[in-house]
C-alpha cells in the first residue's frame, strides 16, 4: 500500500468554501473588468472631474461604514456558530441583514438626489450646457453602483435563507460561505467608493 | 464539517421524470448536455446549408428555405457563428465531456454539487431558447456579425425603435441575454468540475495519475472562469446601450466601439482553447488506449496545457490588427500569437511520439483522433500566417480567415466529439456502435469536409470578403476558377451535412438494436471501463483505490496482459 500514501487530500479546504472561493474569484473578474474599462475612460476625459464633484462623498462613507459593520457582524455570527450559539447567530446575522437594508435605503436616497438634479445615463441637462461626455461617467456610476446594489439584495436574500436554516441548527457551516460572499460585496465597495466617490 | 465523499446516501431515483429529465445525476446532466447541443448543432448546419447555398448560386431559390434576402444572409452567417461556437461547442465538449467523464474518471460517484450541476443544464436550456426565440422576433435575430461589434450591434436599432419593450425584445437583446444566461450555466458548471477534481478524487488518485483528458477540462475551467468576467461585463454594458440608451459604445457621446472589441476578445482568443484543450485530453486518451503504450511525456503535456493557458490571455488584440492599433502593440501581440503555437507544438509532437513504435488499432475512435491530428494541423499553421499582422491585414475578413477558423474549430469540436463518442458510447449506453457506419461516416465527413474549405482558402487569398452575399455584383473578384470553388465548396458541404444521418442513423439504430456492449470492449486501463457499462447509479459497486497512473500499457512489469486497471496493483518483477 505504498501507492496509498501518495494520495494527498485537500481536507483542509471543504468543498462548499472552494466553490465560493472560486465563485468569488469569478465576480471579480467582472467587476474588474468594469474597473478598467471606467479608468481607462476616466484618464481619457479630464472633464469628468466636474460631475465627479456631484456625488455625495458623505452618503459614500456612511454605506462604506453600514457595510463594513455588516461584514463585522458577521465575522461574530461566524465565531457564534463554531460554538454552536443558536441565539448569537440570529442576533448578528439579523444586524447584518439590517445592514445590508441600511445601504440600499442611502443608495436609493443618492440615486433619487442625483436623478431629480438631471444626471441620468442620457442626461438632456447636460447635453444642453454642451457637456456631451459627462453623461456617460453617469452610465458608469449608475452601472457600478447597480451592479454592486444587486450584489447586496443577494446578499440579504442569501443571509435571510441561511439564517432561517441556522435558527433551527441546521447547516451551520453556510453561516461562513454567506459571510465570505458578504466580504466580497464589501471589499468591491471599497474599490468602487474611492473611484466614484473620493478621486474628485 | 460536511462529508468529502457519500458513498452511501444516495438511492436510485425512481420515476421516468426524475431519473430522466429532473435528474442531478452527473451522467444524465452530459448526456443532457450532449443531446441539446446536437440538436442546436442541426439549427446551425441548416443555417450554414443555406448561406453556403446562396454563396454558390446566388439568387436562386433555395431547396428547402427559399429566396434569401441580404438581411437574412446576415442574419444567418452571424447566428451561424454564435450558434456554433457557443451553444455547440460549450455544451458538448466542455459541459457533455466534462460532466460523463469527470467523475467517473476520478473514481467517485457524482459531482461535487450535484443540484448545482442540474440548475446549470437548466438555464443552459433556457438561453438555448431565447436564443431560438430570437428568430421570431420582428426584425429577426441579431445581423451584426457573430462578434457583435458595435455600432451594427447596438445602436442601429435603438436609434429607430426607442421604446424600452421593443428595444428589449429585439433580436440583438434577446441574443446577448442568452449569451449571458450562457456564461452564467458554464460558470456554475466551472466551478463544480473545478472543486469535484480537487475534492473528489479516489484514495490514490494522485494529480499526476489524473488521465489528460480531466486535467484539460479543468485547466479550461480555470481559463474560462478568468476569461469570461469581461465580456460579460462588456454584453451587459451593450445591452444596457441596447435597450436604455446608454452610449458606453457611442462615439458621439464619449464612448468607444474599439472597448467592446477589446472586452470581446479578451474572452474570444482565450476560448479557442478553451474548447481545443478538452478536445486535445480526449484525442490523448484515445490514441495511448489505440497504440498500446503509455502517452509520451504525460507531465510535459500538463506543463505545456498550462503555459498555453496562460499565454492564451496575453493574445487577444490579434483579431484587431485593422482596427487602428498602434503598429508596436501589433508586434506585440504578433510575437505573443506566434509563441502561443510552441506549446501546441510539443503537445502533439508528445501525440506523435505516442504513437511511434505503438502497436497502432484503427478502431473508428482512433481514425477520427488521427484525423484530428492532420485537420488540425493545417489550421494551426494557417494560424501563424494570421498572427503575423503584416499578412493579416491583407486577407482579414476574407475567406482565408474563414477556413482557417474552420480547419481549427470543425477538428475540436466535431472530429474531437465525434472521437470521444465513438469511444465511450459503449461505456455510458451499453450498447455497442456498428463499426462499418462508423467508418463511413468518418470517411464521408473527413473529405467533405476538406473539400469545403481547402478551397475557399484560395478564394480568400484572391480577395473575397465573407461578409457579402452577392458577388455577381463584383465580376472583376469572381472570376472563373472561384466561381467554381464556391460550387465545389457548398457541394462539399452538403455532402457534409447529409453524411450527419448515417451518424444519426447509426446513433438510434445501435441504441435500439445493438449488441450488448462489455464492461471495457478497449482494454482500456482508467476507471470508467472497470464498472458496468451503463455505469449504475453511483458509478461504482465498490469504490475504487488507485495504484498506478492512467496509462500504463505494455509496462515491463506486465506478463500476459499488456495492461493493468488503474485499480488494480502492477506487478512487480522482484515479488
């Protein structure tokens, strides 16, 4: 049986958190390739500074920090379902999946400033003053932005599933993959927020 | 946590509907996989009759169809070309292969995500029928070439119709939602192959023992996994473009048709070998199993697969060379394309080796990988012409292009899948193919198909664009030999076609009336010949351990036989 102990398994690695791994892997992938198509751009028209100056770096921050306590709130879910706390995991995760309510609430708040001020994808304001490129870093902003809200629905949808299945103690390793999953959303917000919000 | 293997947990599903339709068991998903990809393989021949058709006689009536307008004509060489790369060649060498062979050939009982794997056949359906859908919509499918450049994708047709709902549900829309569904059911079934290869495998099965063929689909997973992220991006943002009126494409306001060029071929270079790597594992297997001995230099081929994969993304801009690129970029690229062929180079030099000196079978399965090979052949080195951009700014777009495209895809997704259905129908039906059929067939498609776009590589080399259905319009490009090379090549064609049906015939005539097939009719040593044929539910009675790597024939070691089951220990000389 010398053969026998050749054989190396990745026990390490169980397959549920491999495939998020790779799922993870995937989404970046096609966020960064939005990423560069939107640098690429945004290093072509120096003008896009003037409607860079329109979105609201406040409101940007506050969803960074609703996120970021998201993905907190999680982390002590997890630990809560190594032990097998029934109860802790509800209490984090439900702040989590609030969390995730919170952002989307500021997102839909931004999103109706910006668009009663005229700065749609096809803006005719901005057409008129004869800015006939800055509608298209508003195509950017809202495709990015959409996409990553998207992102976030899932991510409720999924905690709110997996929390119904951990209150009764059922399957609580899924505790750790939707939590994975939450960090991806929240670490494609701290690439977005910089490029959309910060670089004025 | 959870269990890395369930031996077993599983029972047998019992109704027609869940054993055969709402099945999650991995050998009914591929053959789910195979046949889709089959019948959409029909649509996109009958598309191809037609045009080729009315390339050859243009303005008579077709058999069959009937007049075809210039609109249709680009309606069809486009759906042609998306059909057959997309809807053809995924499903039946990625998702088909992958899905039969990977588990079983591992040594396990089913895929790591089993429920998974049934969702991605589900909505791999789906976009087949959107895609269907499409042709019914008025204005008819997308016409704007099977890469979908912009402008003739995106804004021609919101510039008249902007309505949201007409915008959404015209041909284009509808085409760049079912590539999106697509890539969506590839990446499910990525990931699930990716994580069954790593997790699953059998005690023993160590990576260097993994036959080629598992090792090629994985290392396609990979590279379509990183590949596919852009273009999707780029669809969406097309069809945001489509449907809204955004003008991501449109250079009146600031965007830039060359992006979507860049977004599509990032993933479209990479793809090619995509589909040729899985192609290359079978026709691995195949010809170790057809010359008696081991495949030379099995971990070279690993290395030289993963090398072409990583330089397969550092390539792309060679479909570009007219596109206004900057001459230096051009080398670049040129030299990337032109490096990209040395791994292909060992991979079949090792194939060759192979067979040298083998004790060679020309069983049908053997015939078409050897046929593989020499099609192939012509097409990668019609490929260094292309990739030197010097020479491909002058034949770019024209016939050349079109039957070297030809010579490389027509081998890897119909003379590979064809190989590997020879091969392992018995295994996964039980059934045993009629062999002169086999051959007939294989004979009638191998000249048939030569015949149909040898020649057109000389009506490129005279100038003939691909795109322009009419060249009674252009008498001083049409000139005689041509004029007759186009007969010659929808001829040919036709009698491609036509030969399908002795593979259909023999197909549904061996499933009902041929001999029962034995458990390894190929004195094959990897795991899926060493259990029933069908496999049982489960695949194995007793699981397997594995002792020796997959092709081991005519060792040394071995006195009456010339090979041992992988799950069986060779014998040692000494003991």
């Amino acid at each position: 049986m010398s053969q026998y102990s050749q054989f190396i398994p990745l026990k390490s690695v169980p397959q549920g958190r491999l495939a998020i791994w790779l799922l993870i892997a995937g989404e970046f992938v096609i966020f960064g390739g939005l990423i560069i198509c939107y640098l690429l751009y945004r290093m072509r028209y120096p003008e896009w500074a003037e409607q860079t100056k329109h979105t609201n770096t406040f409101l940007g921050a506050l969803n960074m920090l609703v996120l970021l306590t998201g993905s907190y709130t999680g982390v002590r879910a997890h630990a809560a379902a190594l032990n097998k706390q029934l109860n802790k995991i509800v209490l984090w995760m439900s702040i989590s999946i609030i969390c995730g309510f919170l952002f989307l609430i500021n997102k839909s708040l931004e999103y109706a400033h910006e668009i009663s001020n005229g700065l749609t994808f096809n803006s005719q304001k901005l057409q008129d003053a004869g800015d006939s490129v800055g509608s298209l870093f508003w195509s950017f902003y809202y495709i990015m932005t959409g996409l990553h809200a998207t992102h976030v629905i899932v991510g409720i949808i999924v905690f709110t599933v997996i929390l119904n299945q951990a209150r009764k103690g059922k399957n609580l390793h899924r505790v750790e993959l939707g939590v994975m999953y939450w960090h991806m959303v929240d670490i494609i917000w701290i690439f977005l927020f910089p490029l959309l919000y910060i670089a004025k | 946590m959870e269990p890395s293997t369930s031996t077993h947990a599983h029972h047998p599903p019992q109704s027609f509907l869940s054993k055969y339709v709402f099945s999650s068991d991995h050998k009914v998903v591929g053959i789910q996989y195979t046949l889709t990809g089959l019948a959409m393989a029909a649509v996109g021949g009958f598309l191809a009759y037609v045009f080729r058709y009315n390339l050859a006689y243009p303005g008579s009536p077709i058999p069959l169809f009937g007049e075809l307008s210039a609109q249709q004509y680009n309606e069809f060489v486009t759906c042609h070309g998306l059909i057959m790369v997309l809807w053809v060649a995924m499903p039946v060498i990625i998702s088909g292969l992958g899905n039969l062979l990977i588990p079983i050939q591992i040594g396990t009982d089913d895929m790591a995500f089993p429920t998974l794997n049934m969702m991605s056949y589900w909505v791999f359906l789906l976009s087949c029928i959107i895609l269907l859908a499409s042709f019914f919509v008025p204005g008819g499918s997308a016409a704007g070439g099977w890469t979908m450049y912009p402008p003739l994708s995106a804004n021609a047709y919101h510039n008249t119709n902007p309505d949201f709902w007409t915008a959404l549900f015209s041909g284009n829309s509808l085409v760049i939602i079912a590539l999106a569904l697509e890539f969506v059911s590839m990446l499910m079934g990525g990931i699930n192959f990716i994580v069954t290869t790593i997790n699953k495998r059998a005690p023993g099965m160590t990576p260097m023992r993994v036959p080629v063929v598992v090792w090629m689909l994985n290392i396609a997973s990979v590279m379509f996994m990183f590949a596919v992220g852009p273009v999707f991006a780029g669809a969406v943002l097309l069809l945001l473009d489509n449907v809204i009126g955004t003008g991501f494409y449109d250079p009146a306001r600031g965007g830039d048709p060359i992006l979507f060029e860049h977004l599509f071929w990032f993933f479209g270079h990479p793809e090619v070998y995509v589909l040729l790597l899985p192609s290359l594992g079978v026709i691995a297997e195949i010809i170790s199993v057809f010359s008696r001995k081991p495949i030379f230099a099995y971990k070279t081929i690993i290395y030289l697969s993963l090398v072409s994969a990583v330089l397969s993304v550092m390539v792309w801009a060679h479909h570009q060379f007219v596109s206004g690129i900057d001459p230096r970029m051009a080398t670049f690229f040129s030299v990337g394309t032109i490096i990209i062929s040395i791994p292909f180079a060992g991979i079949f030099l090792s194939y060759m080796a192979t067979l040298w000196g083998g004790s060679i079978r020309f069983t049908v399965p053997m015939l078409w990988a050897i046929g593989f090979i020499g099609v192939f052949l012509i097409g990668g080195l019609t490929g260094l012409f292309l990739g030197s951009n010097t020479f491909d700014i002058y034949v770019h777009g024209t016939y050349f292009v079109i039957a070297h495209f030809h010579y490389t895809l027509f081998p890897i997704v119909f003379l590979g899948f064809f190989a590997a259905f020879y091969f392992w129908f018995p295994k996964f039906t039980g059934k045993t193919l009629n062999v002169t059929l086999g051959k007939l067939h294989f004979w009638l498609t191998f000249f048939s198909f030569n015949g149909t776009f040898f020649v057109l590589f000389f009506n490129g080399l005279a100038g003939q664009h691909r795109r322009i259905n009419d060249y009674t319009l252009f008498p001083s490009i049409m000139q005689e030999p041509y004029i007759t090379f186009q007969k010659v090549a929808t001829i040919s064609a036709i009698i491609l076609i036509l030969s399908q049906f002795i593979f259909l015939f023999n197909f549904i005539y061996s499933l009902i009336k041929g001999k029962k097939a034995v458990n390894n009719p190929w004195n094959s040593s990897t795991l899926e010949w060493q259990t029933d044929s069908p496999p049982p539910h489960g695949n194995f009675h007793t699981y397997p351990v594995v002792y020796h790597g997959a092709y081991d024939y005519s060792m040394p070691e071995m006195k009456e036989v010339d090979f041992v089951p992988q799950n069986l220990p060779l014998e040692k000389k000494t003991i």
